[in-house]
C-alpha cells in the first residue's frame, strides 16, 4: 500500500511537471481573441494534467474562511496549481491564503454552470422546493447527490461539466495559467526589490513576507490586480501595497504634495512614499484612524478642503470612497490614477442635448468644470440587484454600515442548494475622520472645509508662475500616464456577470452576444474605424474576464490601447493641457462658484435626510405661487442652471444640471409655462424647447440618432420628450413647427435601437408606446407596431410576478397595450389585455394600494390605467367600475408629499381627468401643497404642483398627455 501511494504520488509530481512549459502559452492574451483556437490542445492538457494531480480525497469541510460554492471541484485544483510556483521561501499561511484567492476564482467561474447541473440532477420538484422551502438546518441537509456529482466531476476530469459548457474549457486553464503567471511575477519582483524596498519603506531584507491579500479593486491587464503584502521581521509587522502598473503619474502626485512651492504660505500637506519601476511600483500602506477629539476633527476638514482644491484643479475623477482614507488630521490619496483626465470630444460624452448643436457652453459642460467632476461630493448610485439608492461620494458617504442586498446561496454545498438573496452591510468607510457609530459630520463642518478650499485656490492663484513656469510644478507630470475611463465600471461588470450565467457559457457565440451591446453603445460615432478598434480591445479584455482599462499621456490626445496601439486625437484635449487651462482661468469669483457648487451639493444631500424624517436645516416650504419661482430662475439665468433631477430609481433625486427632460428638467418646465398662458412664460416656453427642436430640423441624422442612443426611451427620455413637443403643441405653441420636428426624431429610429430595453413606463417600451402614436408618419407607426409585440411578449411571460403601479409596474405597460389594441384593431393584442385587465385589476387591490394613492404606484396610476382601455366598449364597464373604486379608495391614503410622481400634484391630476373624461364627481384633494423650492421639475416639485392647479381647455388636454405618458386621447373623447 505505501509503495502504491508513493507510486501515485510520484506520477501526479510527473503530471505537475509537464504542465511548467504551458503556463505562459496559455496565459498569453494573443490566443484568446476569438478566432478558431490553436490552443485547444494546450488547454485539453493542462487541465487532464491537473484534475489527474488531484484526484485524491479531501476534507468535507475545508478550511477556507468563506462558505464558497462547489468549493470541493476547485479547491483540489488550487492545492496543485500551487505546485507550479517557484519553491520560494513563504509562509504556510500565505500559501494558504494563495489558495484560498485562486478558489475563490475559480469558484465564481463555474458556480452557475455546476448549479445547473445539480439542478437536472436532483430534478424540477426537489429544484423548487430547493428554492422556495430551503432546509431550517444547512448542517443536516443532505449531501447524497451533491456527493456523487463532486465525485463523477473529478474522477472524470470534469467532463460532464465541459462538454455541456465548452466555454469553460478555455476559461478555467486560461484563469489558473494567468493566476500562475501573475504570482510567479510578482514573487519574483519581490525578491529583486528588496532592496529598493529596504530603502525606500524601512523594512529588512531579511523580513518575512506573513500576509497576502489579492484582488484589492478590479482585475486588469491580464487577471492583474492591486496585491496588499504583509512583512513580518522580530515580532514588527508592517503592510505595503504592490500595485502592477506604471505608478509614475501617482508618484508625481504625491511628491507634489510634500513640495513646500505647492502649499506657500501654507503648512505642508502630508504625501506617502511610492517606489514604481517600468510597469509596476509599491505605495506605502495608509490604514483610517478617526479624529478623537474636535479640533483633530476641525483640522481634518480644512485639510480635507485643501486636497479638494488640488484634485479639482488637476482634473482628478474618482473621488469615491474607496480610493481616499482618513488617517486623524488628514486625508489620503490611495489612488490618483484618474489625475489629468482629459477633455473628451462633444461626439463622446454622455447625454447633453446642446452638445450636438454646437453650443459653445452648456450646463452640463459647465458642470463638469466643477469640482462636481470630482465625485468626491455627495450624489446617489444605484446598486443592483435591488437599485439601493446610496452614496458612495468621499466626503457624502455615511460612515456606519447600510442593510444592502447581494446575491448568495442558501444550503451551500448540499443536496439544497440554491441562489438566494442575502442582506449585509458595507465595513466602515475609511474616507470619513468618525467611527461607525456616528454621522456623516461633513454637512456640519462645510464651513471648515469650504475654508481650507479657498486657502488652497487662492495659494494657487498668488503663485501661478511656480505652478505654470517652464520648470513649474505641472512639469513633473509631462510624459506620465493616466488612466482613461471611457464607460462606468458598472456596465463593465454587470456585462462580466452575465457572461459567467449557464446560458452564455455554452456557446463562444453567447458569449459574443454578451458583449454586442459594447458595439451598439458606441454605434453612431463617425470614425467606425476608431470605435472597431476600441470595441475589439474591450471585448479582448473581457473575455480575459478582466475589466477593460485604457491609458492616455497627461500630455497628448491620443488613447493607448493596451495591446501596444493607440487611437490618436481621441480627445479634444491633453489631461495637462486642461489642466493648464483650468489653472489659468482660476480667480477669485471662480472660487466663490466652486464653494457655491459646493453648497449646492451639500444641502441636496440634507435634503434627502428631511425625506426620510431626521432632523435638517433645509425644511421644506409651503408654495403659494408656484410659477415665481422658476420662471425668475430661467429668466435670468442663460447658461443653464444647477437643480434637482430624478435619480433612475424614480424615488430619490440628484443635484446637477436640468437637461431636456419632461420629467424634471427644461421641457417639464416648458409645458408647464405654456399652460399658465402668460405671454412671458408662453416667451420662455419656447426658448425652452428651442434646442430640440432645432435638433430636429437642423441637426444630421447622426446627431439625431445619438439622441435616441443616449437617452431612455421611455417618460424620463426620448419618449417623454416628445410628449413634451405633443402637450407644448396642443398648447397651442409653435403649431405649424412640432409635427413636423416630431417626424423627423422619429424618422432616424432604427430596430437596433430598441432592442434590449426595459419595459415599463418610466425608463422603457411602455413609456415609448404612447408618443409613438402622437406621431403621423409611417416610421413612427412601424415602431410603435414593433414595441408593442415586444410589450405583449413580456406581458405574456412576466407580467404576473412584475412590480404593480403605472410608471414602473405592469399597469402602464396594460395602458399601453390597451392603447395600441384600440387603434391599431390587433386582434391578438386585444385578447391580451382582455386577459390582463382582470388578472391584474384584482391584483392591484391585493397589493397596489399598499403603495399608496400616488400616481407612479399607486392608486391614481391605477385610475390612470383604466382611462386609457375605456375607450374601448367592452372594457369600459370594467374600467369605469375599477375607477369609481379608486376614487374611494382615494379617501383613506395620506399623501406624504406635493409633486405629480408620489404626490398630491399626481393624484389631482388623475382626478380631473377622471372627472372630465367620466363625468364622475372629482376626488377632493389638499390645496394647499408643500414642496422644497429648488425643486423646479414638472414631476418633481414646483412645476407640476403648478400645472395640476390651471384649469382651462389646452390645458386640460395637454395635462391628459402628461400624466398617461401620451396614451390618453385629447379630453371629452
């Protein structure tokens, strides 16, 4: 028996050893781009090599500090992976902890294939059962079937596994190559650097390398990611940061920190130490300590003040919380990658309706001159799955854990296994000077910071030629490189999500449709040539399961691809360029804007805590005359202006610049002024909704399309505002000029377009069904024929489990079907909503008025709904029966706010249409409104509270356009 186990052990040391030569070949990216695969073979056996190495028994329980999924598939292939590293003098427990980070990879790689074959294992009924009666006690469920499938997986060298999801047998031996690679390469810098680290970070040569943390942020470059070190020596222990990329930029950045030129006048700010070579360097471990005491704290935010200022002025991006900590009086930069980000050509931003007619300024590039752009202020994200509305700004962030939802498993590793959703909480953010049990204290302390703000500008404008000069401070920054973030993280990742599902791996080809929607994103931009090029480079990336990353010269415009090309003249200008500019143009009314932009940002973020009932300085105000206000805002105002905007949940709201947008921006507003019928609102009416309109009949086609690209097509975008061009028209404004533009924004409406698109009201098809109809053109009634397949096909798989309400439920997608049925005589459609109207009325009572009365989810949504199929004679009974109820209904919900979305604006609205359209009795409602006063849009606060109140006949019938999303015909139909 021992000679036999000895014999086994000698051949899989054989197996590990002929497996040395792949590692590179596979590791290398060149072989992943797509085409027929050379490697297939290389991959084949390397993997046969590993699995034969580690068939052998292992622990039920490993011991591995996360409860990992199908950790007993993975586990055994990290331990033999390990084997392929130099025999270096580390610790047990970083090879452990080595281990450890490969599973883990490994494990998220194949969690959702493995799942479903467990799932066809166990069989339908044990599935659902799984899923929705998990076991009360995960210890004692049973482990018969997982057992034997674990068990068929490594005896057959995960044969079932692969051949059902072929996708995997180029990831897994390209993921534990790549992960080889990487530590090899960084061991072996180690060993090379000690002594540059010796000098530099006073830790000895012969210190012990005790710890190692991997994966600190994004994977890069080839499965690459920041690595947190720990070295051990006579009973000290100290902490470095390797970080694999050029890190001369940062080292720039930090040695300007500690140059007495940059804080004259000024005590000195602290800086850490960087060491970089040519293509990776090590920074100095900083870990948070909050101030103890209030003048640590009162320090800490002139500081903190002072740092704002240079990361504005140096064009700094990624001011979210991850990336600075606070350690007592000061705060540091832990990553500076996004200094001397450059200015993008107008083709390439985000959304800005101005920007494509030529508009030398805009809001929003005003805004983006801010120090907005800096993200380190408060703004709200949305984080999936449950679209949590949280700030993860720097300074906006709350220091104490938030409850947010993650995806997880339940019955882990048992014969019950299955996804569920769990609840946990953020660690303490480090960017905050307090302890997890207290509050954001920036709000209290502005003054303080905003002080320090202005010392630091005002430094800066005394001494300009120190910064500018020949041999001036911005001189060190000339050659380094930057990075340049042309999507937000989040599309990247949620895109890599979807790539490891069951369904995208098991085909190259699903896995390609992943990633199509990477090219239509950039589709209507001029030079193809330069978009193939860029979307090729993403793809390459992401099919390295990495997240895309690309590189710009703080001195040129040109993009560095990662694979050694370039893209010149990407941008518009140079990262130091703009910054240059930004420096000269700095004065002291400048100053007074940013501490203005500042405040703004501020008080947006204590007005969300008056929402939720605690205690704030910004109270909310009774409106007595609702059109003063914005109309004395606009009327002096020509450049834009900074407000509140509705953030993508529909529920919470953004400070920034008001766009074209019905919803909360200038064309709400515009409607509104119309219906007052004032000569000088009527005057500012037009000028409000001038910019689309010459979109439409001087804009090109391109510039046309990327409207609709950029936009959601529902209420909140495009759809919304062409129901703002239908209501200004039946206002009686620009009469013989609205069709016509209507026509034209539709005539560039492609197919493409509209695939892949939410489906509800507010952000989706359903918003886009009803402006469509207002349209005469045969464009427009191919599309509204296309939505409305793609809305009955919804409807009829998920209708029954989707949210109720009218903007993000399944009433208004009913609405909007309803609609079409009606005028376009479908038959097949009509039966569907006749299917519908019962199932969800009845269901609406079951659980819609739990929502409340408000129009977005509630019960004056529901009567919305019912409006738009009475038309109809044989749903009308129903309908009108439906509605009555509503109105009853009505009487007993409180209205816990003044706009149309969730309001008393919305449910007033609904009422009077009810009234006129039925002839019912309207539904009494509060007269007098409350609503913040820097709450300006029509959905969102003053304009829509305004627009409820006019009575008159444009108005009524431009108010039934608004608040049925373009479905309800004119009134008295």
């Amino acid at each position: 028996m021992i000679d036999a186990n000895t014999g086994k052990e000698a051949r899989a040391n054989a197996a590990i050893a002929a497996l040395w030569p792949l590692v590179d070949e596979l590791a290398d990216a060149g072989g992943n781009t797509g085409s027929p695969r050379d490697k297939a073979g290389s991959e084949d056996a390397f993997l046969s090599g590993l699995c034969f190495a580690a068939r052998q028994d292992i622990s039920r329980t490993p011991s591995l500090e996360k409860e990992l999924p199908f950790v007993h598939v993975w586990l055994p292939l990290a331990e033999v992976a390990m084997g392929l590293l130099p025999q270096a003098a580390v610790a047990p427990t970083v090879i452990g902890q080595m281990v450890a980070s490969l599973t883990e990879r490994l494990c998220a790689l194949g969690a959702d294939a493995l799942q479903q074959i467990l799932h066809d294992r166990r069989g339908v009924g044990a599935s659902v059962i799984a899923v929705l009666a998990p076991e009360k006690d995960p210890p004692a469920a049973k482990c018969e079937i997982y057992d034997r499938l674990i068990e068929e997986l490594r005896q057959t060298h995960l044969a079932e596994l692969l051949d059902r999801f072929p996708v995997l047998r180029r990831l897994i031996p390209f993921t534990i190559a790549v992960w080889i690679r990487n530590l090899r390469e960084l061991l072996g810098r180690l060993e090379a650097d000690r002594t540059a680290i010796s000098q530099n970070f006073r830790i000895p040569e012969d210190a012990t390398l005790s710890g190692i943390q991997f994966a600190v942020g994004d994977t890069h470059n080839g499965g690459r990611s920041v690595v947190l070190l720990e070295f051990s020596w006579r009973g000290r222990q100290t902490k470095l940061v390797y970080k694999p990329r050029n890190l001369a930029l940062e080292a720039a950045f930090q040695d300007l920190l500690g140059d007495p030129r940059a804080n004259i006048g000024l005590s000195p700010l602290p800086w850490l130490i960087i060491w970089c070579a040519e293509d990776y360097g090590y920074m100095e471990f900083v870990g948070g300590a909050p101030c103890d005491n209030e003048d640590v704290l009162q320090a800490f935010y002139r500081n903190a003040g002072r740092l704002a200022a240079l990361l504005h002025v140096l064009g700094y991006t990624d001011g979210h919380h991850e990336n600075l900590v606070a350690r007592y009086s000061h705060l540091y930069v832990i990553d500076a990658e996004t200094l001397l980000t450059p200015i993008e050509k107008p083709a390439l931003r985000r959304p800005r309706p101005a920007d494509s007619l030529g508009a030398a300024k805009t809001a929003w590039s005003l805004f983006d001159s801010t120090v907005a752009r800096t993200e380190l202020f408060p703004a709200w994200t949305s984080l999936l799955p449950a679209c949590d509305a949280v700030d993860t700004s720097a300074f906006g962030i709350e220091p104490q854990e938030w409850p947010r939802q993650f995806p997880g498993w339940h019955s882990i590793n048992t014969d019950n296994m299955a996804r569920s959703v769990m609840i946990g909480g953020l660690v303490r953010t480090q960017s905050l000077p307090v302890t997890s049990n207290r509050k954001n204290p920036f709000f209290r302390y502005r003054k303080l910071f905003m002080a320090g703000f202005r010392a630091q500008c005002q430094s800066i404008i005394d001494n300009k030629p120190v910064w500018l000069g020949d041999d001036g401070l911005l001189q060190a920054f000339n050659g380094c490189k930057g990075r340049a973030v042309l999507r937000a993280t989040r599309i990247y990742a949620a895109l890599a999500q979807r790539q490891l599902t069951a369904e995208a791996l098991r085909s190259e080809q699903s896995q390609a449709d992943v990633l199509y929607p990477l090219e239509r994103l950039f589709a209507p931009l001029a030079d193809h040539q330069d978009v193939s090029r860029l979307c090729d480079s993403e793809k390459l990336q992401m099919r390295q399961q990495d997240i895309p990353v690309f590189t710009h010269t703080v001195s040129q415009t040109a993009l560095n691809l990662p694979e050694g090309q370039r893209i010149n003249d990407y941008f518009e200008a140079s990262g130091l360029t703009a910054c240059r500019e930004r420096i000269e143009a700095l004065s002291s009314e400048g100053i007074e804007r940013e501490i203005e932009t500042i405040d703004g940002l501020v008080s947006a973020k204590a007005l969300r805590v008056a929402q939720k009932g605690d205690c704030c300085e910004n109270s909310v105000q009774p409106i007595t005359n609702p059109a003063v206000r914005p109309l004395s805002e606009i009327m002096h105002r020509s450049d834009g202006w900074i407000g509140f905007d509705l953030a993508p949940d529909g529920i919470r709201f953004c400070y920034q610049p008001l766009g074209m947008s019905l919803v909360s921006g200038t064309l709400g507003l515009a409607v509104y002024f119309a219906a007052t019928g004032r000569p000088e609102a009527c005057h500012v009416a037009e000028s409000l909704a001038e910019p689309l309109l010459r979109l439409a009949e001087t804009g090109t086609p391109a510039e046309r399309l990327r409207w609709w690209r950029d936009l959601p097509i529902g209420l909140r975008g495009s759809g919304g505002q062409l129901v703002a061009l239908a209501s200004l028209h039946r206002l009686g404004l620009m009469t013989e000029r609205i069709p016509h533009a209507m026509q034209q924004l539709v005539a560039v409406l492609n197919q493409a377009l509209l695939e892949d698109r939410p489906w509800d009201v507010w952000s989706g098809y359903a918003g886009l069904l009803g402006p469509l109809l207002q349209v005469n053109s045969e464009a427009a009634h191919t599309h509204a024929e296309i939505v409305a397949c793609r809305l009955a096909d919804w409807a009829s798989r998920e209708a029954e489990t989707a949210p109720f309400g009218f903007a993000n439920g399944a009433l208004g997608v009913l609405a909007a079907l309803g609609q079409f049925a009606h005028v376009s005589g479908d038959a097949n459609i009509r039966a569907l909503v006749q299917s519908l109207l019962q199932r969800s009325t009845k269901a609406f009572w079951r659980v819609g008025p739990r929502a409340g009365s408000g129009w977005s989810c509630g019960i004056a949504g529901h009567i919305i709904t019912c409006l738009c199929l009475r038309h109809d004679q044989e749903w009308r009974a129903n309908a009108d029966s439906a509605i009555q109820r509503g109105l009853i209904g009505l009487a007993f919900l409180p209205n816990q706010s003044a706009n149309i979305h969730s309001g008393t604006a919305g449910v007033e609205m609904a009422c009077t249409s009810s009234a006129q359209i039925t002839g019912n009795l309207q539904c009494p409602s509060d007269s007098q409104k409350y609503c913040d006063p820097r709450h300006l849009g029509l959905f969102t606060g003053l304009a829509g509270i305004g627009f409820a109140r006019i009575r008159n006949e444009q108005s009524n019938a431009a108010r039934d356009l608004i608040i049925s999303a373009g479905l309800l015909p004119a009134t008295g139909h």
